[in-house]
C-alpha cells in the first residue's frame, strides 16, 4: 500500500470555508474600495486561501493578514 502524506494545501475547501473565506475578501475589498471584480481582487482572494491552506482558520488572523497585504 502506498502511503502519501495529506497536505492541507490538498485537501478541498467546503461551501462553509469558502462562505468565511468570501467574507474576509468582500471585507477587505469594501475598506480598501477594491473592485470585486479587478485584478487586485483576485491576486487578494488567491493570497486569502493560501493563507487559509496554510493553517490560518482565525477568521481575525485572515482579515490582518488580507489587510496587510494590500
């Protein structure tokens, strides 16, 4: 039997980590009066689950982290 370690990166998010994860985007977004929709905001929203993959779940951690990004 082959035995591979599970990375959190690989695991799938849920409906319910990407409703937390939508929260802290649209919150950083309204802040910063970044469109939804630019650039900015995928590069943010990308940064956001890498965050989250990496082991960051506090939602308050995400929010500093998302916001100190941009």
């Amino acid at each position: 039997m082959l035995e591979t370690p599970i990375h959190p990166r690989d695991l799938p998010l849920f409906s319910e980590d990407l409703d937390r994860l939508e929260k802290v985007l649209d919150t950083v977004c309204q802040d910063r009066g970044i469109n939804l929709r630019s650039q900015q905001a995928e590069r943010l929203g990308a940064l956001i689950i890498q965050v989250y993959r990496q082991g960051v779940k506090d939602d308050a951690k995400l929010l500093a982290l998302a916001r100190a990004y941009f």
